[in-house]
C-alpha cells in the first residue's frame, strides 16, 4: 500500500492538491462511501472545511455524491476511480487550452 500511496501522493504533488484535499480523498478511498458527518469524525476537521475540499474534489472529478435516504435526505460522497479522475481532470484541461487559443 505503501508504494500506491507514494504514487497518488507524486499524481497529487504534479496537480498541486492540498494538504487537506489529501486526506479527505485518502479517507474516501479507505472507507468507500462516507457522510460529511463521518468525515468529521474520521479527520477532525471542521465542517466547512470538509464541504470546501469536497466541492474543489467534485469539481476536479476525484469524487462523486449520491443521494441516500435514510430517515431523512443526506449526501453520502465516494471516489471515482483514480483513471476516470484523471482522464476528467484531462478533458478540462484541454478544454481550458482550447478556450486559451481562440
């Protein structure tokens, strides 16, 4: 696990994520799926933080939400696959170079 976690540390070194955009995504990968409530509780950090670094990684494409009902409406967020991630983050890439060069 070591080595994984070396690789996606240099992936998120190259596209400059933060410190806490890090473990948020690392704790959705452990745990699969996860409210923002146990996502406090996992990481102890605020709650405003957490829905910051999760809409920066949604906005990225590293994660996703769904909604789930459980008594009452709540999003429960989970990663996307790390290939999938990657070729979204290209696509808007291109996209941003393409708007560049008009």
């Amino acid at each position: 696990m070591r080595k994984k976690t070396n690789k996606l540390d240099n992936f998120f070194d190259y596209i400059n994520l933060g410190k806490q955009e890090r473990k948020i995504y690392k704790f959705l990968l452990l745990k699969k799926e996860s409210t923002i409530k146990q996502i406090k509780g996992g990481l102890k950090l605020s709650e405003k933080t957490i829905r910051t670094q999760l809409k920066n990684l949604m906005t990225l494409g590293f994660i996703n939400r769904k909604i789930v009902e459980n008594g009452r409406l709540k999003y429960v967020y989970y990663t996307e696959n790390i290939s999938i991630s990657w070729k979204n983050l290209k696509k808007k890439i291109q996209k941003i170079i393409k708007e560049l060069s008009i």
